[in-house]
C-alpha cells in the first residue's frame, strides 16, 4: 500500500487558492466553517478527520487513469462548469429496469436514495422521473464473457435520459440494478456521466457480496448472444436484496456522478467520496462523505450552510421510527453508516462549537447553595432582563439594500447561460443561497427619478421627481414626500446611508434631513465634479485645476453627461459636512466598506435593529477600480477591462458586506438604478438579451434614460438566509418601488393613509415563493424623447406597449429620432427579448391588447391628477448652492480623510 501526501502548503493552495479574489472568497467563511475545512491541511494524523490517499495496487484508478488534480481554483474558474439555478436548479432521479419486485420494500428504498441525495446536496430539490423499463429506453445491451450477466450500454442510456431531460433540471440520474459497460473494450463501468449535459446513468448491480462468487443468481442461465432489440431477456431479471451494505454502496455511487455533473472531477488530494474506482474493492475504501477541498467547490455550486448540510446527513442516518399506521414498515438499514455517522457527528461538532459552548456554561453554572441561591438569582433576573431587552430590539428584521449605478441586467452573471466570464461570484453566492428576479424593474431610467420613487415608493409623477438634479440644484425631493428611512427611525430602527444621494444637497433637502442618522458619501452622480486622479470616461475628463471652461451644467446637455467638471471638486460628504474635495475616487469603495462594516458592528453592539441604504458608485463614469493609474501601466486594466476590473470590485464589495452581515438576521436587498449608459461604449455595461433592436435597427440607444427593457430591467437579487428559500427565482413583474412598501411590511409598519402608492407589497414573493407582481407597470420618460416623466410604455403581463421612442444616444454618438406612436408600438417580449417585431395592429391580440393598455394609462393619469399628496419638485439652479468645502482654495479644495 502506498500512500500519497501532499505537503500542508500544497493541499492550502488547493483549498484558498494564491488568487486574491478567492481569498477573499474564502475569508468569509466563518471561524468554524475554516477549522472545518483546514482540517485536511494536516491528513493522517491521529487526531486529523481526512485522510490521505491510498494506492493499494496498479490497477487502482490513479495509478490506471492518470489526471491532473483539480484545486479549487481550477474547479472555480472552469468555463464550462454548470451551476444550479432556480429555473435548472432541480436533480431528477431516474430508475431504469427493474428494482426488485414492485412493492412497499422497493419504493422505500429508491425513496431513501431520494433522501440521502437531497441531504448531500442540501438546498437543492431532488424529484423522480416516472420508472421506465430497459425497452423503453431502446438501448443496446450485452451479456459479460466472464461474468455472464446482462449489461447495457451506458451512451445509448444517456442519449435516452438527454431526449427526456425536464426543463428545470439541473441534471438527470439514472440509476438501475443492471451491469453498465461504457464501450465493448471495457469489463464494466459503475457509472458514466456527462458534464456538459448534465446526465449521468449508474448501477448498482455489482454492490450485492455475492456478484463475484459462481453462485450469484444474476448469471444467465442459457449460455448464448440474445438477440439484438429481445428485450423479453430482462423479464424477471434478478435484483439483489436490500442490504444496509447495498445502501451505503449505492449512496456512494449516486454522489459521486452527480457531483461530477456539478464540475467536481475525480479527487486525487485526499480520501474522499469524489476518488475515482476501478473496482468494488476500491470504491469501499472510499469515506462516504467529501474532503475539505470537494466540499468546498460544492458549497460555492451549491450555497448551502455546512453545520445544516451535517445536520441533515445525521437525520437521515437515524432510523425512523415504526409508524403505528402503516400496514408494513421497513427500517432503514444504516448499520453500514456507523463509522461515516460518527465522522459526520465529530464534523457537525466542530462547526456548532460555539453553540455547544453556551449550552455547556448554562448547564454547567454552579454556585455555593444559600449565598449561591441568592446570587443565582440575581444573575438569572439581570440575565432575563438582558435577554428580553436584546428580544424586543432584535424582533424586527435589519435591511440592506444595495443600489447598484447604471447597471445591466447581463452584468450578473447568474442572469447569463454558460459560458460566464465569473465576475460576480458573491452575487453569484446570494441568487444561489437566496432569490433571484428575472423581471424587476427600475422604476425610472435614470437617476434621481429612480432614487427618488425606492424611497417613497411612488411614480415620479406623484413624487415629483422627474429628472436629475443638478450640482447647483436649491432643492430636491419634495419635502411633503414621506421616506422610507423617517418611517423606519420611527420604529427603532438606526438608519444610515452611504454612496449616492441625488435627491437634492442644500439644506433640508440632504440625507440626514430626511430620515437617515447617519450619511457617507457623494451628493450626486461621481461625474458630477472633477478629481486629481481621474477614473476612466468616454471623453476621458482632465484632472481637478486642467485647462478648459467651469462648467456648471445648468443646462439640460447635464443630463446627457456630455461635458466635465474641471474648477469644482467632487465632494465627499459626512453628514452635513464636507469631509474631503476632491475626493479620491480610487479609496471611495475603502471609504464605503469602512463604513458599511462600522456601521453594523455599532448596531449589533446596541442591540438596534438597522436600516442601510448603500447607493454604489460603481458602475457609473468615471470607473476606477484600483490600483489607480499613477501605479504604473503593468498594474491597471487595459481599456477594454476596466468595466469587468470595475464589476469584480463592485461584487467584493458586496461579498464584504453580506459576509459582516451573516451573524445578523438581515435582507440584503441588491437592485440597479437604472440599465447601462451605453454611449460610453467600453465602459458600458450588458443588457444581456434586451437589446431594443427595433431602435437600434433605427438608430439611437435603447439603455439608460429609454423605456425599452435594457434601460429599466435591472439585475436584482435578495438574500436572506434561513428565512429565503435558497436557489429560487421569480418571473413576477415587480418595481424598485415595491421596496417600500414591502420593508415596511416585514417590519410591521403601517405607511401613511394620506397618500397614495404606486409599489406593492410582495412578501409573498420573497418568502413563499409567489409569483403575482404588477398587472400593470408603467415606464416613465427619463431623459430621451418627450417630457421628462411622461409615461411612455405600459408593461402587461408579456406584452408592452410604446407610445414614443427614440431620442437617446448610443455608443458611437447616433440618436434615433424620437417617434411619437399612435397607435402604440406592442412587443410580446416572451417571444421577443430583443424587442425587435411589434405586433400587427390589425390582429386581435394587439386590438385587445391595446384595448386593456389605453384603459389603465386613462385609469393611472387620472388617478395621479386628483392625488392630493402629489408633490412636484423644484428644479431651479444657484451656483452658492454648489457644494464647496473651501471658498477661499481652488476647487474648493480641503483636507482629505487622509
């Protein structure tokens, strides 16, 4: 017997990786998950859970395969590696054949397997395929030279599981108790299965004790070549008995090839379940469970809690109890487990240390009697007052929500199909472990008016807010609109805010006036003002104090962003006071995490439930994802990488704050303001499959400030563990403003009755996996052809409806000439993503169509005509309202953070 070790160094690399990015990756695993999985650092040793390797003879697997390792790293980045989603998130089992005589005991077992896979796999779904018999899958069989039973031939096996592979299927297993050979040349296999298609077929055949021996009852009994497509040879064709050996075997084998459909290939690090076997001898020495190094390029395919994932592989190891009901009852068979059982119960215990720790010092507390009485109550009455104190603060849920600039909806790679450039692999992480939406919306097309209807849960119309404010801007959103932030103050809530504000800067009209305790960030977009070292823009703007013209941007070309500032500084505000002009755009994301993880930790200390609203920079203009250039060329992302550089910090800087977060009970709520800003060309995001082409085809954009679906389909996902289903995604209809309503919702807060609303509350969404959102959403104009707010396009159900388009620049500087449509353009986007072919005017789907179209928007105008909350904005411009740290200095300059 050999032994393959691999040096503590080598195996750490394997498990973190030396890239950075994953690194971090790893770092938010908590104390316990890392013990856990450092644990195989050291294998072999006498207090070590992993094992090494062991090679036995040469006709084991690694010394008859040969293959390079697969790390982690290698794992991660595979471009062709297959991800669970929630519309192909689901293992479906497939039996093939017979599986003993039909009855209570078959049905019992092939639902054990179904149990164990989904405790292996936990999070994901695992359903069965209606059994089907070997003739029904018309494939190809044999009958082994030497052993004299049947075999079929795995290829034809898995083109029949390809032809009928369910649309939600993550991938399909067949299993069956008949022999498996891959091609003539080959004795056997145990089982075959296919990455790319995600299909997989294996047997248990061989798993009876007595397969080898001259006795076993599978042997056909007449010698002889059946004939090709007689499958009468399989009629009673032996099946073994249900042995506790045949369980474990069988769990094993399943495990094994449904992990190598999730990207994991044969592990050549440590003794695990993924090793490969050439043997039944072989495939017995294997651990029933993964080394640290398998389990983690599972837990990122998969995002499950590892304590929760041993939890349920112990509760599916304890037998059942007999049910006084049922007429007939098997136990489950799980003398074989007792080792793994044990292994998974010292694993579990690692990972619930600090638990197990409080329940030791509560049972253990002791103290003298009489004095000790005393004293022990005093300390259970302060103990109790403490406990119902933290109760009553922590009853309420903590909220995050993540505002993301400008953008696309294919800037998520969970949104994309295979393969992904795996740029966001923390949101990545959190549509896995928590919802993802396919069909939520900005409620505007641009900044302010966006911003401005997430916080009061309100159409622009109705809020007042239509377009951006500018620089020198004397308001913002009016002050008779009610925020979300005033309603969650009042009931307990430590509310904060860092990033993006836009909603006006003077006066009453900044964060800390309307509602937010505390405020980090930038007034107003990141381009709004000029730095020393500039961020990457298309025109690239000079630096702060360059030559050139002050421009105030009073003008409506503000909106297109067509000009730089180059005499005022970009502001960084704290509070209601300038904490640095010009900020540094290259530590701005430092700035934002510092805050964001303060801001918690100071939360969590007063036992204060916590409301914070982080409006990113990213991925706004200029971008500057560090290090900055002056670092030299050989340090920077070259020109046509700086939005994929500017996405990747963006996403570790979500990974930061959902990792801080995880010991809270916390909704992480990740949105975009608005579609990308295409006419910076590189420095735009994707729209994914939304590309508006009947208005490109015409030219101008079809992204920001248009109502065609890249300028207001956002990425979005909600995260919140244990209370989330995992891995799910809704198609519902659903608006930036349904934020509103729905946190207040989960908070127990009644929104004022002197108002009317335009979001609705989708806790159901959220929770319960609902799919019911908007009958009808309405698109404002937010900067392209028309007025500004005007409603412009109606969605309904898989139909929207245009009343004007064009006017908006694409990358290259073209416009489309802005089209008033009457009657209305109408896309059916379920079979048009690309918003390409309207429908004919004269069908009865557009006449009906059009018909319900025309009624809400009568229905929506006249509504917002006699609300008497409507507010409207004031719009009008003061160069003494520019912020300015320093009148007396250049560019207002003054102190840095620093």
């Amino acid at each position: 017997m050999k032994k393959i070790h691999h040096s503590p160094e080598t195996l750490k690399i394997a498990l973190v990786s030396n890239c950075k990015d994953l690194a971090e990756l790893y770092s938010q695993y908590t104390k316990e998950e890392r013990h856990l999985l450092e644990e195989g650092l050291h294998p072999g040793q006498p207090s070590s859970l992993f094992q090494p390797v062991t090679v036995h003879s040469d006709s084991d697997w690694i010394p008859s395969h040969p293959e390079d390792p697969q790390d982690f790293e290698s794992f991660y980045r595979n471009p062709h590696r297959k991800t669970p989603s929630g519309n192909c998130g689901t293992i479906y089992l497939q039996t093939i054949g017979s599986f003993g005589e039909s009855g209570p005991q078959t049905e019992q077992y092939v639902e054990w397997l179904r149990e164990y896979c989904q405790a292996f796999f936990c999070g994901l779904p695992v359903r069965w395929l209606q059994a089907v018999t070997v003739a029904q899958t018309g494939c190809s069989f044999r009958i082994n030279h030497g052993s004299q039973n049947l075999q079929l031939l795995t290829g034809d096996l898995l083109e029949f599981l390809w032809k009928g592979k369910p649309k939600d299927a993550f991938c399909i297993a067949g299993i069956t108790m008949i022999d498996l050979y891959p091609k003539d040349s080959w004795n056997f296999v145990f089982g075959q299965a296919s990455l790319n298609r995600g299909i997989g077929v294996f047997s248990f055949a061989r798993y009876d004790d007595n397969f080898y021996s001259e006795s076993y009852a599978g042997r056909l009994k007449k010698h002889g070549r059946p004939k090709p497509g007689d499958y009468s040879v399989f009629d009673g064709h032996y099946t073994p008995p249900i042995t506790s050996t045949l369980l474990l075997r069988s769990c094993k084998t399943m495990t094994h090839e449904i992990g190598h459909m999730l990207g994991i290939r044969h592990c050549q690090w440590l003794s695990c379940v993924m090793q490969g076997s050439n043997h039944l001898e072989e495939s017995d020495r294997r651990p029933l469970d993964l080394c640290p190094i398998c389990l983690r390029k599972l837990q990122v395919s998969v995002g499950f809690n590892m304590a929760e994932r041993y939890k349920a592989l112990l509760q599916w190891m304890e037998e059942q109890p007999r049910s006084t009901q049922a007429e007939t009852f098997f136990p489950k068979p799980t003398e074989a487990f007792h080792a793994s059982k044990l292994w998974l119960q010292k694993c579990r215990d690692i990972l619930e240390v600090n638990e197990r720790l409080c329940q030791k010092m509560l049972t253990g507390f002791k103290l003298p009697f009489v004095c000790g009485m005393l004293l022990c109550g005093l300390f259970f009455h302060l103990a109790s007052e403490r406990v119902v104190g933290v109760q009553k603060s922590s009853k309420k849920p903590n909220f995050i929500i993540i505002l993301a600039d400008d953008i696309g909806w294919g800037d998520l790679d969970v949104n994309l199909p295979e393969p992904r450039a795996n740029n966001t692999p923390n949101l990545d992480l959190m549509a896995q472990q928590g919802l993802r939406f396919s069909d939520f919306h900005s409620p505007a097309s641009t900044c302010s008016p966006s911003r401005a209807s997430i916080l009061t849960g309100r159409y622009g119309l109705r809020n007042g807010v239509t377009h951006n404010f500018a620089v020198s801007s004397v308001g913002g959103l009016p002050l008779s609109e009610v925020t979300l932030p005033q309603l969650l103050r009042r009931a307990g809530y430590y509310t904060a805010m860092i990033g993006k504000w836009h909603l006006g800067h003077n006066g009453p009209y900044g964060p800390t006036k309307r509602g937010f305790d505390y405020y980090l960030g930038v007034p107003y977009s990141n381009d709004m003002g000029c730095t020393d070292i500039p961020g990457y823009d298309l025109p690239q703007c000079p630096a702060c104090g360059s030559s050139g013209p002050q421009i105030f941007r009073l003008r409506r070309n503000e909106d297109k962003h067509a000009s730089c500032y180059s005499k005022v500084g970009l502001p960084l505000i704290e509070n209601s006071s300038i904490a640095e002009q010009p900020l540094d755009l290259w530590t701005l994301t430092q700035h934002y995490q510092s805050a964001a993880l303060r801001i918690m930790h100071e939360a969590r200390e007063r036992g204060q439930p916590y409301f914070i609203y982080i409006a990113l920079a990213h991925m706004h203009v200029p971008l500057a994802p560090a290090p900055p250039p002056a670092t030299g060329a050989t340090h920077s992302p070259s020109d046509n990488q700086v939005y994929a550089a500017s996405l990747r910090e963006m996403d570790r800087l979500v990974g930061w704050i959902r990792s801080a977060s995880r010991r809270d009970d916390t909704l992480i709520w990740f949105t975009g303001d608005n579609g990308p800003w295409e006419q910076k060309c590189q420095y735009a995001g994707s729209t994914g499959p939304f590309k508006g082409k009947w208005q490109t085809k015409r030219g101008g954009g079809s992204a920001k400030t248009t109502t065609w679906e890249g300028g207001h389909r956002v990425p979005t996902v909600a995260y919140w563990p244990g209370v989330i289903p995992a891995n799910s995604t809704s198609s519902a209809l659903l608006s930036g403003m349904d934020i509103f309503p729905t946190l207040l919702s989960l908070a127990g807060v009644t929104p004022p009755s002197d108002r009317r609303y335009d979001g609705i509350d989708v806790t159901n969404v959220l929770l319960h996996g609902g799919q019911t959102g908007h009958e009808v959403l309405f698109h404002p104009n937010s900067g392209a052809g028309g007025r500004f707010g005007d409603l412009q396009a109606v969605r309904t159900g898989k139909y929207k409806a245009f009343y004007m388009t064009g006017a908006a620049e694409a990358c290259g500087g073209k416009s489309g000439a802005q089209e008033l449509h009457d009657p209305p353009l109408i896309f059916d986007l379920e079979h048009d993503k690309t918003e390409e072919t309207p429908l004919n005017v004269w069908t009865p789907e557009y006449q009906e169509t059009a018909e319900r179209v025309a009624l809400w928007t009568e229905q929506l105008l006249w509504d917002i005509a006699t609300d008497q909350s409507a507010s409207a904005a004031d719009y009008t411009t003061d160069s003494s309202a520019v912020p300015c740290c320093n009148p007396t200095q250049p560019l207002c300059r003054c102190l840095s953070l620093a």
